[in-house]
C-alpha cells in the first residue's frame, strides 16, 4: 500500500490514479489517513455506491442476523409454496 502527505501531494487525481497498479493510495495529513484512492477491479459505480452506504450495510447486517435466527427456506420449499 502507497501513501502520500496530503501536503507533499503535487499529482492530480488523475495523475495518482494511473499511478495506482492495483494497489491502495492512502492520503494522510500530518501522519493520520484522511482519504484512500483505490483501483475498482470487477466493479461498477452501483456496487461502489452500495458498499459504502450506512443504510444499505445495515439493512444486509438485518438480514444476514434474520437468517442465522430464523433459517431459510430452500428452493423446493420456495417452489411448493408458490405451487410452481
């Protein structure tokens, strides 16, 4: 993993993105990290935008501790309840 003194910086982003190589870029500013530029590598802006939003990770935490409490069903279930 890079990082560069927020201070130190004199690249564009655009600069420091073709500079990446598949690895994190940490910012930091006097020694702490302030913002990381990473390379997408199998994603898309949807997938980026959803990770990182606070209402979305909670709603698959919910339903991650719903399943572990509850169960699922399986496909055959699924399928006869439907009557499919």
């Amino acid at each position: 993993m890079k990082s560069v003194e927020m201070d130190d910086a004199n690249q564009t982003p655009a600069e420091c993105t073709r500079g990446i190589d598949g690895e994190a870029l940490v910012v930091t500013e006097r020694g702490m990290p302030v913002a990381v530029l990473l390379p997408l590598v199998n994603a898309d802006l949807e997938t980026v935008s959803l990770g990182s939003n606070p209402q979305f990770l909670a709603l698959i935490e919910r339903s991650r501790l719903r399943l572990a409490a509850e169960g699922a069903l399986s496909l055959a279930d699924v399928r006869r309840q439907l009557g499919i």
